[in-house]
C-alpha cells in the first residue's frame, strides 16, 4: 500500500520521522535525493511543518567505454571513436602520445563521438565525463596505433657475372617494415616478376644465365607494400674464341697472308704470334681487330686471337698457320765434259739445292730461248749427244755447258 502526505506540490512518499528536536540535522551517504522538513508543534496547537529543503544525490560520474581501437598508417588516416556506456555530462575529450595522459591535449568536444585525423604517431584517447556535482572519471582509453610508412630500402651487390657457374650476395638496407618476399625478372620492368620465398635481408643469386634484376618487397603493419631500389646482376655470356682464316704456304721473306677472326664472342683483347705449336713464349701482336696482315716471315708462324666477353676469362680463338718454304736454291750441277761425236755417254749430277726437282731442261743455246723439258725429278741424269754443241741445265737456272 502506498502512503504519502501532500505538502503544497510535494508529496512525501511514506515519510520518516527523525528523532531529533534540535534546529539542525547532519545527514551523510545519501543515494538519493532526499527531501527534509521540521514538524514544529506549540503547546496544544496543531502540528505545522517547516518549509521543505531538498538533498540533491547525483549518479557518480562513470566515464565508459571508447570503441575505435585501431591500427593506421601514417599521413592519410581516418579514426571513428564512439564513447558509451558513461553516466554523466561529456565534459571535454583528450588526447596523449603516452599512455600515461602525463601532458594530454584537450579537445573542445561534448559530443559521444570524434574523428582521429591524419595521425603520424601513437596516440592514445579518452573522453572526460562529470556527473552532476561528482568528480569527473575519464573513460576507458582507445589507441589508435600509428605504423610508420613502407620504405623499400635499397639493395646492394649490383655486378657483371660470367654465365653458368656464379654466385652474388644481395643485401637490403634502409627499409622501414617486415620483408614480404624478394622478387626476380629478366626485364627491368618486372611486368611478370618471380617471386622468391626469403624474409630476410639478404639473397644469394646463383649460376645466372641471363641478366636478372632483384628487388625486395617490404610492408610495414597496415601501410601499402613498396618495393626496394632494384640491384642487377648483368651476366656476360661465355668468351668464345672463334676461328682464324687465312692459313697458307709462303715462301720465305717477302711475303703477306691475311687473317680474320670469325665466329667470336666478346672482346679482342689482341692476337699473338708464336714459332712454337704451344704457344710456349708467344708474341703479343697490339691489334684489337678482326683481321691481322701477316708479313715477311722467315718461319712458319702460328696466329690466334685473344677474345674475353665482359668478366669472362678470356679464350683463345683457333690457330692460323702460316707455313714458310726456304727460299729455293738451284744448286749446281756436275759432269762438265768434253766427248767424241757419236757414241758417248755423260752423267750430270745435281747438288747443293734447296726445293724439290721439278724437271730437267736442255738447250742448243745457252740462253735457254726455247729449251727442251726432260721429264726427270732425280739428281742424276744421263746425256748421249752427237753432231752438236749441246747445253744442260736443271729447271733452277744454274747451268753447265759442254761441247765436243
């Protein structure tokens, strides 16, 4: 049942008599707002009551709960925090880079909600509500967690490789952010990259046989991914020697043979020259093209080219030989001799030559205006004449005359 007592626009819900007959009351720990009067009665007069006072008990400040906690990359960045479950008026909102709130900046804002912009570092929120007369409470924090943006860095151990078997050790350095994975392409625009599984900041390129140009992939928490500078590792192909053309006979002294250099790879570093097969001790001939003139030997003489492709070792292209004949040397030929007419009989004999025989020649006339040719290609030969002065000689031109 309820029960109240009307007093003017008041209605005193079941109220409690306090013994007390002074002029004053001390009440503590209220919960609520209370309503006070006296009851004053004199002698044998009718109860009256006093003007009524009333004890206004505010809820306690309670400062809730921001949603909104987040992770953003620095720079360009939008953060919605949402204030709720507090008791009380939202008196301001603050800020802090340290979780302490040691120095926090106020910001001019009543409202449940505010937009974090464009952060470049940790920053932590709270909202600051007051509850009537009570102390203010701060709400719980949010933090909106700033990572620093991608920075690709950049990779050494840029070189020139020989194809096939080689090695280069790349290294990344100046990234901001955790390494995705390296990437490898044959183009410099890595429109079809490969992707290589390595998180670490080193790789190791092996037994390249084509230019390859390397970057790594870096993300740093939210922020968009960036690539590194890129590092080349150009490769040279294989040194390949080649052949010379132009091997020939000459003969001695006056003399000249052409070579060229064919079917190549890389650089001519010079050519060289030896007397020697092995190549021994061979000569150094300053000439960095594809051909060489080869004059007046006096000795069969050996040519190559030297030939080097970028970092390559250098290969030596086919032999050339230029094979040098002495000098031929007619020689003279012995038998001078004075016989009778008719029957007779003189062997000539050919010595101190140089060449091989080629023919035997005779002649009426020692000028050899129109000689006859003796097919003989010994030393030796034997003559009958009769009736005529005759002349011999051997094809070199040294001569010997006998008459009758």
């Amino acid at each position: 049942m309820f029960c109240f007592v009307t007093f003017g626009y008041l209605k005193f819900y079941c109220p409690k008599s306090k013994n007390n007959t002074t002029t004053s009351i001390t009440e503590t720990n209220l919960t609520q707002t209370t309503y006070y009067r006296a009851v004053v009665q004199s002698g044998v007069c009718n109860l009256i009551y006093s003007d009524t006072v009333a004890i206004i008990v505010d809820a306690a400040s309670v400062g809730g709960s921001l949603s909104g906690t987040t992770t953003v990359c620095t720079g360009t960045n939008s953060t919605f925090l949402v204030l709720s479950g507090h008791t009380g008026a939202i008196q301001n909102w603050e800020s802090s880079t340290d979780i302490g709130f040691s120095s926090p900046t106020t910001i001019a804002n009543t409202t449940t909600s505010y937009i974090a912009e464009d952060l470049t570092s940790t920053t932590y929120y709270r909202a600051v509500v007051k509850s009537g007369v009570c102390d203010i409470a701060n709400s719980a924090i949010a933090t909106v967690t700033v990572d620093a943006a991608s920075v690709g860095g950049s990779v050494s151990g840029t070189t020139t490789v020989c194809t096939g078997t080689n090695s280069t050790t790349l290294t990344l350095s100046g990234h901001t952010g955790t390494i995705q994975n390296w990437e490898s392409s044959t183009e410099l625009s890595f429109s079809s990259p490969t992707t290589i599984t390595n998180s670490t900041t080193s790789y190791v390129a092996t037994n390249l046989t084509a230019t390859t140009y390397y970057r790594a992939v870096v993300k740093s928490g939210v922020c968009d991914i960036v690539n590194s500078a890129i590092a080349t590792v150009t490769v040279d192909a294989a040194s390949a020697g080649g052949s010379v053309s132009g091997t020939t006979t000459v003969c001695t002294r006056t003399n000249s043979t052409f070579l060229v250099l064919s079917g190549h790879t890389g650089t001519i570093q010079n050519w060289e020259s030896s007397t020697d097969l092995s190549f021994s001790s061979p000569t150094t001939i300053m000439n960095n093209t594809t051909t060489y003139e080869a004059t007046n030997l006096t000795a069969t003489t050996y040519y190559r080219a030297v030939v080097k492709s970028g970092v390559c070792d250098i290969a030596n292209s086919s032999i050339a030989t230029v094979t040098v004949d002495a000098a031929s040397v007619g020689g003279s030929v012995s038998g001078t001799t004075t016989v009778c007419t008719g029957t007779n009989s003189t062997t000539l004999t050919l010595s101190g030559h140089t060449g091989m025989i080629q023919n035997w020649e005779s002649s009426t006339d020692l000028s050899f205006s129109s000689p006859t040719t003796i097919t003989n290609n010994t030393t030796t030969y034997v003559t009958s004449l009769s009736n005529q002065l005759r002349i011999k000689r051997d094809s070199p031109k040294n001569c010997e005359v006998c008459k009758i």
